[in-house]
C-alpha cells in the first residue's frame, strides 16, 4: 500500500480530478525507468480522463550518481512550472546524463544556469528529493520504476498491455478508496 498520500507537493500530469492515480517511484539514471516512459505516456493518452500521473523521486545513488543530482534539477525546474519538461528532458538525455546536459537542459527551458547552479549547490530540494525516497521506503519500494495504482503497489511489468489491464481492473471496482 501507498503510504505517502497524494498532496499538493506532488508533481501531476494529466486531469488532477482523474479517478485513477498513478503513482510512479522512478530514477533517472535507471534504465528501466527511461523504458517506462513510453508506455506511461501512451498510457495517460489512451485514459486521459481517467488517469492522472504523480512522479516520485526513488534515487538510486549507489548504482546511479547522478540520479539525486538530475531529481534536485527536475526540481527547481517544478519551482518554474516546468517540472515535467525537465523529467521529459532528462529521460530522452539519460544516456549522456552529467552536470553539462542539466544545464543545457535547464537552459532550453529558459532557466538561468547560474540559479540551477545555486540550487543545486546549496542542496534547495534535498529534502523533496529525500521525502520522495523516504515515502517509497514505507511504502515497500525496493526498485525502480515501482507503480501504485491508486494507493496499491502494481506488481506487474510496466508494459503498455499490463499497465492498461491494472487501470481496466481498476475502473471496473470503482474510484478511489
């Protein structure tokens, strides 16, 4: 079970009033992860009424260094309300992602390299970053990407098929519990 609840902190793609929420724990440095997002955006086109994204930081800084370093980047660009451009960006530049990509990233959205630089030095969304982390600890997460739908760990795959098939079982129950 999702023990961290959606709140105004969380970062949401799709209709905020969809009776399905997907809660995704992902790592930008995770491969897996990056293999995800396709699906997950076909996903939110196919259930565009019904479902509505919430992304996690789950950084997994001993396997992945600049895992934290690319979540505390997605951050300060959600402090411009452009977080989603940001995670977008860092998923398509995952392959090559290090401190100048971040830039250029943060730059293309029109974001001073100097404030990133600031934010990132001064650790301003650590805490966002760790709670994140700390939210999918008591939620069981040991991996990423791991999905809850709404409020309950999805322990399929994370192909378009069974993603859709979870979100199909679940409008058949009803909304949220």
């Amino acid at each position: 079970m999702l023990h961290a609840p959606v709140t105004q902190a969380d970062h949401i793609r799709g209709d905020r009033n969809a009776p399905i929420t997907l809660v995704e724990y992902g790592d930008y440095q995770c491969p897996h992860c990056a293999a995800a997002q396709p699906n997950v955006i076909m996903l939110l086109r196919q259930y565009s009424r019904e479902v509505r994204l919430v992304f996690r930081h789950f950084p997994l800084t001993e396997i992945h260094p600049q895992a934290e370093t690319a979540a505390e980047s997605a951050e300060y660009a959600g402090s411009h309300g452009l977080f989603w451009e940001m995670h977008d960006g860092i998923y398509a530049n995952q392959d090559r992602l290090s401190l100048p990509v971040l830039f250029a990233l943060a730059s293309a959205l029109g974001l001073p390299e100097a404030g990133l630089r600031r934010s990132l030095a001064t650790r301003e969304y650590a805490a966002k970053v760790r709670a994140d982390f700390l939210g999918g600890v008591r939620s069981g997460v040991n991996g990423t990407p791991t999905f809850f739908i709404n409020g309950r760990r999805h322990d399929g795959t994370y192909m378009l098929d069974d993603l859709a098939q979870a979100v199909e079982q679940q409008l058949a129950v009803g909304a949220e519990p």
